[in-house]
C-alpha cells in the first residue's frame, strides 16, 4: 500500500525514475481496486460512475509513474505512446515496464535502487 500512496504523492511528477516495484505495485492496486468497484456496481446494477470516477483520478498518476519507470530503463517519456498500436504496442510496453533499471544514474537521474 506504500507503493500506491508514494505514486499519488508524486501526483504529477513527470521527471525522476520509478523502481519497477513502485509501477507494478501501483498497477495492481489500481487493478484491485477497479475490480472492487466494478464488482459492487454490478451487484446493485449501477451504471459504473464510480469506476470511471475513480479512472479519471487516477489517469494522471498512471502516466505519471509509468514515465518516470521509462526513465529508469533509460527511455524518453514518449514511448508510452506504444501502447496506442493495439497488440504489438502494448506487447513492447509491457516489455519496458518489466526491464531492469540502468545501473547507474543516467540522464533522468539517480538509480532509485541505490537511494534505497
């Protein structure tokens, strides 16, 4: 629950690098709890507002972070633009999100690895 609090602290921190398990952490929280309120919409037969409330808040974050985890393995904040080609995009996307940091302090900043 750390990692999801530290990235909505960082609301829109586009600059900095983000360890893998902050971004993964993030994503699964987000996953989680998009499940949780899809499931309770469904039960009382909502119309969903309550995801994509919860969707829009959290969207400025989600590119947050995973810019900032794009400058740990040394890439632009651009190519989270891949993700927009439907599958090979999204294949290539979730390969750089899975790649380990660069090893020592690049143009983006410190390796968030060694701060800890």
């Amino acid at each position: 629950m750390n990692w999801y609090i530290e990235v909505l602290k960082k609301y829109a921190v586009f600059s900095g690098r983000a360890r893998r398990t902050e971004y993964w952490m993030f994503f699964l929280f987000n996953f989680v709890i998009a499940f949780v309120l899809g499931f309770i919409e469904g039960i009382f037969k909502g119309p969903g507002v309550l995801f994509w409330l919860y969707s829009l808040a959290i969207l400025v974050p989600g590119i947050a972070v995973a810019i900032r985890r794009l400058h740990d393995t040394g890439r632009s904040g651009w190519w989270i633009l891949i993700s927009l080609i439907p599958v090979i995009g999204t294949i290539v996307f979730i390969v750089f999100m899975a790649q380990d940091s660069q090893p020592n302090e690049n143009q983006y900043g410190p390796n968030p690895k060694a701060a800890v």
